[in-house]
C-alpha cells in the first residue's frame, strides 16, 4: 500500500538510558500547523530557548501532538514545520550535541506517524528524532532501575485509542468530530460559535453549544422583555393623570393602589418567566453535559492516572504523559502522575454563577515537564497562560471566581514536593 510502512520501523516502545546527572525535557501537544498563531508562536519561540540554553548532556521527548494532521489538508508535516523555523532550528542543534537524543512519541492528532512512510520521513529528516509511540525512561541506581513510563496519553481515551496505530485505516471518534463536525460549525458562524475548533476536548461540543446559545443568544434577545415593563411604566402615571384630571384627585389615591396591584402583578409575571427561563437553561445545561462531556480538568486525568497507578504497581517511579492540555503534577501511592499539559490556545469551560451554564473561555496556554536523574527522579512542572479575547461582557460577569495557572510561565509544581492540578 502506498505511503504505508511496516510497523517495526516505528517501535511501540523504546527505552531511554539517563544517566546521573542526566536532565530529561518533556513537551506535548503543541499542535503546530501550517498557520502561525499566538499559541504555537509562544510556543515554539519558548521551548526553543529552554533548549537553545541547554547544558550537559539530556533527552527531549516530544509526547506526541506535536503537529497537528488532523486539521491540515493534505496531512504533510512540512508546512507546519516551515512556520516555525526557531522550533526546528533548536530541536536539531539540541539533538546535535554529544550526549543528547531526541525522541518523538506518536499521538492522536499526529496518528499518521504510526504508519506514514512520507511523514515518518519528514519527521526524522526534519526533528532528526526517533519515532516510537511510548518510551521508557531508564535511570540505573544502586538501588536498582527506576523507570518511568512516557506516552501521549489518548490509548486511555475511548474516543480516541487506536486498536492498532500502525493501521491506516483507523479513525477514532475524535478523529471524525474534529474532521468532520467541527470544521463545518467554525466556518457556519463567527459569531456564537467561535472557538468551537479549539475545544480542549472536541467532545464537550454539546456542553459549549448549550452554553453558547444561552449566553449569546437567549440572554441577548433576553432584553426585549425589558421593553414592555419600561413602556408599561412610562405610560401608566402620564395617562392616569391625563384621563383623571383635577375631577379625579379624590378618585386618585383609590386608581393609585389599583396600579400598584397591577404593576405587582406584571412585574411577578416578568419574573416568573426569568426563573421559567434560568431553570429552562440549567435542565439545557446538564442534559448537554453528558458524563463523558463534563469529565474535564483534573477529572479527565482519571484515566492515565490510573495508568500511572498500574505503572508503578509494576515498580516504575511513575508515568508523564499529556493529550488532556490540563497540566498536573501529583504522588499516586509511592510514585508519581504528571501531565505536560500543552502549548496550545484551548477553549474551556468555567463554572458560572447560580449554577448556570459553564462559560467557555479561550486562553493561550504553554506547559512542560523536566525530569533530572539523581539517586532518584526528580520531576519539575511549568506552566504559564494568557488571556486572549473571545469572551462576551455577559459571560464575563458570570464567571465564578477561580484560580487560574501563572501568567508567566512558573513553576507550579514538583515531585517529590509541591502538587499542582489544574
């Protein structure tokens, strides 16, 4: 079959020896494409810098969603790697110095690399990276080997695993959301469904639906039942007073508290119909926001933590992986879970106040790992994001208050250490 190639030259596993001393750089989910954006410019200028100040020996692991392939059509690394010449530049400066190696870990975005002959070659020819899909990391101690295990992370995700990556034919569910679904609802309307394409998860998109019709069209085209209560007020006193004259000043106090009932009883109905209306859009809300749709941040980590889990059952130090773009850095009974996060522009959702509809709110987000080998592991997450317009006044005022990553990229959490969940 054209452009396919064996499954042995893409391994599913590799192992990487660090030595003491050894630092270890771990980056995912970048989703370079053709088109440069604020995320991937900030991205690739910022982990080009880290690597460009390297010292000593070291690996680089990209875990996979380095590229996006999915969205570009056709699906040729080429164009996204053009865009982002300083990205290129410092991965194959880093790769060529004594005592470093640079690994490229196949995820879902980038399946291809499991199987394409051209893109695999691009890859390596490009990166001068070795492909695999997960890798394990090998420190030799006294004590004995600590591994830990490095992956993308999506063979946990049911709507995005791949039963065989080496076949071409595969096409998960989130393959064809994004593909198929998405494209058409970005390019149908600017407007309210702006962001749909940079979803988190693409399978939120009935959750960020409900939310988006709530806040930008209920509640826009909410403001006309405000014209009858303001005409019914301004009318009433200039009319009573027109039709009752100074013959009705005896009758007026009586016609007074008759209004008065009146203007209650309009303005309890006004707001019968507002409560009508909130009920209305949270029964909306959480019919849309299914099990799966709702399962984000650090509950979308659920699954690979538990990987990590079964992984240092069998004696690893821990698991790193990425593909949920929530960054976390956390002990699981005697090892450790980190998730690189991503190097992405994501639209997530926000709690909202009186438990209305989540706000989905756009932001430019960078993350990493950085593992150094020691007597042990030692593991570092940094993190950073930026506001990025996208949000109505409405949707703004309607935001719980939260606690949002660094602006600046920070370091946010360590192990053995410091926790961090997004």
């Amino acid at each position: 079959m054209p452009g396919h190639t064996s499954s042995h030259e893409v391994p599913n596993r590799i192992e990487v020896d660090v030595s003491p001393g050894e630092r270890v750089f771990v980056v995912s989910d970048m989703h370079l494409w053709p088109k440069r954006t604020k995320a991937s410019a900030w991205a690739a200028i910022e982990v080009a810098r880290r690597l460009n100040t390297w010292e000593g020996p070291g690996v680089l692991v990209m875990a996979g969603d380095i590229l996006e392939m999915w969205f570009v059509e056709p699906p040729d690394p080429t164009g996204s790697l053009d865009a982002h010449p300083e990205f290129v530049e410092a991965v194959q400066s880093f790769g060529s110095k004594e005592g470093r190696r640079v690994v490229y870990l196949v995820g879902n975005h980038d399946g291809r690399l499991g199987w394409d002959e051209k893109a695999i070659s691009v890859v390596k020819d490009r990166l001068h990276a070795e492909l695999a899909l997960t890798a394990e990391l090998v420190l030799r101690t006294p004590k004995g080997e600590r591994r830990v295990r490095v992956e993308h992370g999506h063979a946990y995700d049911p709507a995005n695993e791949f039963k065989n990556p080496h076949d071409p034919g595969e096409t998960p569910l989130g393959q064809h959301i994004v593909q198929e679904i998405l494209p058409e609802m970005t390019f149908a309307d600017q407007g309210w469904l702006s962001g749909v394409d940079s979803l988190s998860d693409p399978r939120t998109f009935p959750a960020f639906l409900t939310s988006r019709l709530f806040y930008r069209r209920v509640l826009k085209d909410a403001k006309w039942l405000l014209i009858p209560v303001v005409l019914f007020l301004l009318v009433r006193i200039p009319v009573t007073y027109l039709f009752l004259g100074e013959r009705g000043q005896d009758l007026l106090p009586r016609v007074t508290r008759r209004l008065v009932m009146v203007d209650a009883i309009f303005i309890a109905f006004v707001l019968l119909m507002v409560v009508i209306l909130l009920i209305g859009a949270r029964r909306a809300w959480h019919t849309a926001s299914s099990a799966v749709a709702t399962k984000r941040g650090a509950g979308q980590n659920d699954n690979t933590r538990a990987a990590a889990k079964a992984f240092i059952d069998q004696g690893f130090a821990g698991m790193v992986c990425g593909h949920t773009h929530h960054p976390e850095i956390s002990e699981v009974e005697g090892g450790f879970y980190v998730n690189t996060g991503s190097g992405t522009q994501v639209v997530d959702r926000v709690p909202a106040k009186m438990g209305l509809p989540h706000v989905f709110v756009p932001r430019v987000q960078l993350s990493f790992v950085e593992l150094e080998a020691g007597d042990d592991w030692t593991v570092v997450l940094t993190a950073g994001r930026q506001a990025v317009p996208g949000s109505t006044t409405t949707e703004r005022r309607m935001q719980r208050k939260r606690t949002d990553a660094p602006h600046d990229l920070t370091v946010v959490g360590r192990w053995p250490g410091g926790p961090f969940t997004e």
